[in-house]
C-alpha cells in the first residue's frame, strides 16, 4: 500500500503523507482533491467510494485501511 | 430496458452555438478560490472556452435560427415535418410547449405532431428514441429532433463548480427512415430516487421564483448561488457515472452481439475532459475513439453534447463516409441511456454560430 501514499501525496501536492495525517487538514483537501482521490481508488484500487465515504474517514491511514479491506483482488 | 429499431436512421444534423464566448482565466477571478486551484480545476477539467448566450437569448431563437437556415438552404422542406421533438430543461416558457412556439415562428403545417420532452444529459438519446417510435406509424415519415439548452441563464457565475463548465447551444437532427435492413439497438435506465444530485431548486410550482430564491447563499463549500440557479452534486455524479455507464455500454454491446473493437467511435455526452477520461479507462477504450473536447471548445450543453461531438469531430467524414458508433448519455432525473447505430451518408453536419446581437 506504499504507493497508495505515493499517489495520495500526488494529488494533495504534498511531498508524503504519513498514516495519522488528518485528510481535512491539508491545504488542498478541497472539492476537486476529493474527485481525483475518488477517481484514484477507482482507477487503481477498483474502490468504489462516494464523497460522503470519505467525509467519515478522518486520517489517511483510516482510508488506506477501507482501500486494503475493498481493493480488487 | 432494450430497444431494438429497424429502417431508422439520422440523415442530417446542424449544431448551433451562441457567438458568444466566455473564457475560464477571465472568470476564475469570480471564484472565491486560490489562483492555483482553479488552474489545476481547469488543467484536470479540460475548462477553457465556452459559448454562452447573450442575455434574453432562449432556446426557440437558436432553434428558429438553425431551422431557417436548413429551410433556406433547401436541406429541409417545411412540408415535410411531421413531427418537432424539442428536448430541453429551459423552455422559452412554462406553457406553452416552446416546441409550438418553433411551430408557430416558422409558420409550420397543422398537420404534425409537436411534443416537449424535459430530459438533460441523457436527452439526446431519449429525443431519439422518441424519434424512431413516431416513425413507426406510417404518416410520420420525417422528424425533426430539437436538443437545446440555455441553462447559463440559470447557472451562478459564482460557482464554480457549475459555472466553468456550463455552455448553451442547439442541435437539429433530421430523422428518417433509412430504406434498408439496418438495425439500431438502445438501452434505458432510469432511478428518480437521485434526482436530487441534478435540479433547479426554485421556479417551478413547488417552490416559486422569489426575490427570496434569488438570493445568493455560500452553500458550504466557497461557491454562491442561488434556489433559482442550476445545483449540481458533482461527486455524486461522478459517482453515478462511473458506476451505471460501463455495465450499460456492456449490456448494449451484449445485446447486438458487437465487440468494442468493432465500435469505431464512442460519442457520450460531455461532461467534462476529466469524467470521459476514467470513463474510456475504465471500459479499456482506446481516447482517440472516444473524443472529449467538447467542454473546452464550447462548454458542457447538457445533451447537446452529443450532437455536438458528432459535428465537432466527424465532420466532413460523416457526409461520405460511414460509421458503426455508440452513443451515450447520462444525467439528470437520473437517467442513463445508450444507443448503437450506423452513422454516415449525411445530407448535411456542420456547427454554425448563432450571431452576437450587434452583429448584422
């Protein structure tokens, strides 16, 4: 799951992201962020969430968990 | 729900675009967003240009304008419609149906059929079907299908996450019967339970215009409008997309026993750069086959778009040659809906602007 926190970084244009990081926290954790997280776990994990999903998830870690649990086998 | 139509077919089709042009780098400063974001907004989106009409412009004035330069240019005699299906969510007024007030300007025959239909983004697909089962009856032999949307007029320019996208335009398609054995197979779903993800919340009965709907509100998430502006729940949307449309193109391909390979363009309604690109990933379509520039050349028309993307990229090729596409439209109500056919051999396509109002 390390590149999930790779792509993660990617999208929120931010060097890394840690696992306790709190996902509202960051600068650009705005309404285009969410789209192309949504569209990253999609594309790359074959997770299927809706925005309202990701309102209840608080750390990266907690989404990270939720991809692990769903991803495509 | 399968459809299956035989001896249909579309032999000609004029888009319509307002002159008119609004451009994202002028209007971001409109957002209440930083610069860079909006950039990205517009890098990921695929936002630049998009035609808006001026203020008054309504949906019959496009169409009349088109209409008459088909009439004009003997591409269409009058006498021959049978039926006008116009397509919209902005009609010109609440009654009557603006497809009479097309009717009446360009003083059409008694002797037809003319029907409004309030379908979005899926309603290109619906105005077809609609077509092909008027002409089952044996006096409909000609169908004008009217696709028109105005909806800037009812789109914040203060949100952004309606506003960048939004454009206005009309298509008119001629429909016919085709004279062979071809076959056209369709699909429709549609799930009223989400209609909510896409609507006007105010000016229809259940909550009139008011100068209090009129009023613009920070809904939460930095962007003002209004009851009386168009709202759009964009992830839900995405959401809906992403999950509907690719089981649908797959059932529509199972039914006509036609691989994607054999599709030689897939034509759907456009959204935007971004949605159309996870959408052909998603489904493993090739990007060339499926074109996504309508957004940035002219703005996100509803159903419109569909036509639009036609003209836009198939144009001149389409008059001569021919082709095996797939259509598909998806949005408001909700309703998703596809359609395979043979396009080709058109008496006419093109896109024509409809003049500023200081031009002769």
């Amino acid at each position: 799951m390390d590149d999930f926190y790779t792509k993660l970084a990617e999208i929120l244009e931010v060097d890394r992201v840690a696992a306790d990081d709190v996902l509202s926290e960051f600068e650009y954790w705005d309404s285009l962020t969410v789209l192309s997280v949504l569209a990253m776990l999609d594309s790359g994990y074959g997770v299927n969430l809706t925005a309202a999903n990701l309102r209840e998830l608080k750390q990266a870690g907690e989404l990270a968990a939720v991809v692990e649990s769903r991803k495509r086998k | 729900m399968n459809f299956v139509f035989r001896d249909k077919r579309i032999s000609g089709l004029l888009a319509v675009v307002p002159a008119n042009e609004g451009n994202f780098l002028d209007e971001m400063q409109n957002f209440n967003f930083p610069k860079n974001r909006s950039l990205k907004l517009k890098e990921v989106m695929g936002y630049d240009k998009h035609r808006l009409v001026e203020s008054g412009v309504c949906v019959s004035d496009l169409a009349v304008f088109g209409l008459r330069q088909l009439i004009d240019r003997r591409l269409l005699d009058p006498a021959d419609i049978d039926a006008l299906i116009l397509v919209t969510q902005s009609p010109d007024l609440l009654m009557p149906p603006t497809s009479s007030i097309i009717q009446g300007r360009l003083g059409l025959k008694h002797d037809m059929f003319c029907l409004d239909i309030n379908q979005g983004c899926a309603g290109y697909v619906v105005g077809l079907l609609q077509a092909f089962l008027l002409l089952e009856q044996p006096a409909v032999r000609k169908v004008v299908l009217v696709n028109a949307d105005v909806l800037s007029r009812k789109t914040s320019p203060k949100d952004r996450n309606s506003f960048p996208l939004i454009g206005d335009a009309a298509s008119i398609s001629v429909i016919e019967r085709a004279g062979d054995d071809s076959v056209i197979h369709a699909n429709l779903k549609m799930d009223g339970t989400r209609c909510e993800a896409l609507m006007i919340p105010a000016g229809g009965m259940r909550l009139p215009s008011t100068s209090a709907t009129a009023v613009l509100e920070d809904v939460g998430d930095g962007n003002l409008r209004a009851k009386d502006h168009l709202r759009m729940d964009g992830s839900a949307v995405f959401n809906f997309v992403q999950t509907e449309v690719p089981p649908m193109i797959e059932s529509l391909l199972g039914a006509a026993g036609t691989p994607i390979a054999a599709v030689d363009w897939f034509l759907f309604h456009q959204p935007n750069r971004f949605m159309l690109q996870k959408l052909a990933d998603k489904m493993q379509i090739d990007h060339l086959k499926m074109p996504s520039n309508v957004v940035e050349h002219f703005g996100n028309s509803s159903g419109v778009t569909i036509p639009m993307a036609i003209a836009f990229n198939l144009s001149p090729r389409i008059l001569t040659e021919r082709f095996r596409v797939c259509l598909a439209g998806f949005g408001v109500g909700l309703t998703w809906g596809s359609m395979l056919l043979s396009l080709g051999a058109m008496n006419f396509c093109e896109l024509i602007d409809y003049p500023n109002s200081a031009e002769p």
